[in-house]
C-alpha cells in the first residue's frame, strides 16, 4: 500500500465518530479496494467492545474489502443497526451482491439481532436484493423494525424477492412465538410497478405491524394501489403514508380512502403527483370528515384537482386541532394550519382520456354497507304516498326517501353519491366516461326541497355550494331553478355557523 494511501485513510479515520456504541466512517469517501486499504478500519471494529451500530454510508467498498470487514465483524454479536447506504459507487454491479453476501454471512454467524437496516442509494437491483436474501430470512432480521432500501433499482423481481423474504421472516419468527414486527419500510425509486407492489402488499398484509410506509416513483398504477390500501388498512398503527409521484386516478384513490377510514393513527399523508383528480379529492375529504383526529400533513399537489374539489379539502380539514400543512401545490393553493391562500384561478381540469373501466366505479363500504348503494342508485322500495298534490310533490317525497338512505352511511358514501351527483350535473368534470344527463328545473327544485331537510347535513349541502359556485356558467338552461338552490345552499350553510 503507497504511503499516500496509508496517510490519506489515517487522516480519514482520524475523523471517525465513536460514541455510544457506534462507530462511524460516514461521508469519508473513502475508495476501500482490498484488505490493505480497510487494515485500520478493521483493527478499530475488532477492538470496539459493544458495538451496537457500524455506519460505512458514503465510501465505497469492493469486495475483497468487504470480505474483510466481514470477518471483524463475526465476533460483534450485539451489532443492532447497520446504516450501509451509497456504500457502492463506481462498483460493478455484479461485485455487489457478493459483498452483501460476505457482511450478511458474517452477522448470521454472530448471532447479531438487527434492528434497523439501511443500504439505501447502493442501485444493486434485483441480483443486490438476492445479495441479503438470506440475512432478511435469518434469525439475525426476526428483531427487525426498520429496513431502507430507497433508490436501489429493485424492479418488478427484486421486490418479489424481497416480499417472499420478509414473508418467510415472519413465518419463522412467528413459530417461534416472536413474529416479525417491522415498524418501517422504505423503498422509493425502485421501479417495483403493479406486480412488485402487489408482492409486498401480501407481505405487509402478512405483518400487521408497519408504522411508516415509504415508496414515491415506483410506477405504480391503480391495481398496485388498490393492492397496498387493502394490505394498509390491516396495519392500524400507521402514521406515515407516502406514495409520492405514483399514479393513484380515481379508482386508487378511492380504494385509498376506504383504507383511510380504518387508520385513525395517521398523521402524514403524501399523495403528492399521484393523479388523485377531483373525484378522489372529494372522496379524501370525505374520510377528513370523519376521521384521521391526529392528522399533521396531507399532499395532494399536482394531483389535477379543480379549484372547488380543493376547497372542498380544505374545508374539511379546518377542525383538525394538529393540522400543520397541506399542499395543494399544482394549483397553485397552500393552506397551513387555518390560513387557505388561493393564488391563481386555474382549475387544473384534468384532460379527456380513454378509460372506460373507470366508468363503472362504485364507491362501496365495507361488506355491511354495500346492501346500501349499488352504483349511482338504491336497493329497497320507498312507499309511494296516497294522495300526492303535484308531480313537483311526488318527486320530493320519492327523492327524501332516496336521499334518506343514500346520505344515511358514512360520509365517504355520502360523498361519493354527491361526487357523483355532480358529474351528472356538469358541475365536476369525471373520470372515463359517462352518459351526459339533461338537467331540467324540476331535478332541481328537488334538490333543493332536500337541501332544506334535517337529514342533509350542513357540510354536504357546503360541498354542493363549492361547486356551483366556482361553476357560475353550468346550469344556466334552468338559470331561476338554479338560482333557487343556491340559494337554499347557502342558507344552509350559514345555519352552520
């Protein structure tokens, strides 16, 4: 080894950070090729007594170098937490995997019990992920809480390995009356796509344990959506949800919602660039409605969402007493704790595209609710009255017996007929498509017979002046009909306050 080399990595190690428990070599940048260039380093694991966490991120190993780390580190049967991101540049890609093997050996045969696992940045894709396969399985992960592997390249394969992985950690651990309760999992930029992020939902469906969810940019569409929310509503204790720049549209975002309803702990939500568009914002101020006490951030930017879906969110976030930030950036909106700034009239209406499924969508409950709203419409038979005095009577006392039912679930249901409603009336532009219906001033003078009723209540008859009223141009063939509504709309919602 050139006396260079010897005095620049002394000088590197001369900065290293000890202290409770942990040794650090982070950001050094050091070029570790062989056995020669990792000498000291190795000398300072060997005699570090009760190390608890190795941190090697930003320098970059080769695999004779690593194999020597490995051997120092067979003797550290109290290692817990290994932070192991960007540990890799300028390595081929095959090299890879062999180091990860050689330290993962090495942690299996001390007996260590890992806590927290971080190879982030490290970009070893699918044959990397094979690299720990067989320390995520080990005994030495049964103890994991935390795991990161963001920006690594996994692919559709990679997050397959790792789903069967973490599935059979907690089988094993499990039998032995200690399953695997990972807390954190973050695995953005990997490329995953619908097959790898329904992989890892039946894993995190399997675990029940998760705390924090992680995975922006992974080309995820509404079936890897719809996959991850039924696994996210069997993991109660969650309070960060983050699927940054995924591609949610309407069908995702309302399976998201119906996850939401069952996960009062959540205080962050990064929906940021998914695509949620109005209809999935209305659906998601639905669940604000209700629930989510502790809320801290909701992002929903860049979603293409109109200025009066945005509104519609907003408002239904002004009672959440932990309420930070929410964005709505795109649209050029930000509201923080109660201050809602609008800052420009675009709507960001959302394009015309071909997705005819989308169409058919229903917004159903859970399996006790679905006897209740079947499509656009209602099961059951309303009685018609004996002695009706008009038509203008008969459509109201059908639509009460209609509406009774319709707005009697829960505020998800409720809105997503409303969401619905306001398709139908032109007032929200929705998603694939659907039949134009010609309004006509009795339809409306019905509504706002309802509007005036107990059973609907002051924050529904709100969404519906939101609309109109950033719609100031729709309806006007029964301009006097709709004159009339608004007006009723906005009584109701001054009685309110």
């Amino acid at each position: 080894m050139a006396s260079d080399d010897i005095a620049q990595l002394a000088d590197a190690l001369s900065k290293t950070h000890v202290g409770d428990g942990e040794l650090s070599y982070k950001g050094l940048g050091m070029k570790l090729d062989n056995a020669q260039s990792v000498e000291e380093l190795v000398h300072e694991i060997e005699q570090y007594q009760g190390l608890r966490a190795l941190r090697l991120e930003g320098n970059t190993v080769g695999v004779e170098a690593a194999q020597a780390i490995a051997k120092a580190l067979e003797s550290k049967d109290l290692l817990q937490r290994c932070y192991w991101s960007d540990m890799f540049t300028g390595r081929l890609r095959s090299e890879i995997p062999t180091a990860l093997r050689s330290l993962g050996s090495a942690l299996m045969g001390a007996g260590a019990r890992l806590t927290e696992l971080d190879l982030s940045d490290n970009a070893f894709g699918p044959d990397g992920v094979k690299g720990i396969e067989q320390l995520l399985k080990s005994p030495s992960c049964y103890t994991l809480r935390e795991l990161k592997l963001n920006n690594c390249g996994m692919g559709i394969g990679g997050g397959k390995i790792l789903a069967e992985a973490l599935t059979e950690c907690h089988k094993q651990s499990s039998a032995l009356g200690a399953p695997l309760r990972l807390r954190v999992f973050i695995a953005g930029r990997n490329r995953l796509e619908n097959e790898g992020a329904r992989a890892l939902a039946r894993a995190f469906q399997l675990l029940g344990s998760l705390e924090e969810v992680h995975m922006p940019q992974n080309g995820i569409n509404y079936t890897g959506v719809k996959a991850l929310a039924s696994a996210m509503r069997h993991n109660p204790e969650l309070r960060v949800l983050n699927f940054n720049d995924n591609t949610f549209t309407k069908r995702g975002t309302l399976a998201m919602a119906q996850a939401l309803r069952h996960l009062r702990n959540i205080q962050v939500i990064n929906f940021g660039d998914c695509l949620v568009r109005s209809e999935g914002a209305v659906a998601i101020a639905a669940v604000l409605r209700e629930g989510l006490p502790i809320l801290k951030e909701l992002n929903l930017s860049f979603g293409e969402i109109t200025e009066a879906a945005a509104l519609v969110v907003a408002q239904a976030v002004m009672d959440k007493p932990l309420m930070e930030k929410m964005d709505l950036n795109g649209m050029n909106c930000l509201l923080r704790r109660k201050n809602f700034l609008h800052c420009s009239d675009d709507e960001g209406e959302p394009e015309d595209e071909d997705d005819d499924d989308d169409a058919s969508d229903e917004c159903t409950e859970d399996d006790e609710d679905t006897d209740m709203v079947k499509e656009n419409g209602v099961n059951g038979k309303e009685e018609s009255p004996t002695k009706p005095k008009s038509s203008l009577y008969l459509c109201c006392f059908i639509s009460d017996g209609v509406l009774k039912k319709l707005l009697s679930g829960s505020v998800l249901q409720s809105y997503c007929f409303l969401s619905t409603l306001l398709v139908k009336m032109g007032l929200l532009k929705g998603e694939g498509k659907m039949k134009k219906v010609s309004v006509v001033p009795g339809q409306l003078l019905c509504l706002e017979h309802a509007v005036r009723q107990d059973y609907f209540p002051c924050h529904h008859a709100s969404l519906l002046h939101t609309f109109m009223s950033k719609n100031t141009e729709a309806l006007e063939s029964c301009s006097s009909a709709r004159e009339r509504l608004r007006a009723a709309l906005e009584k109701r919602c001054h009685d309110q306050f």
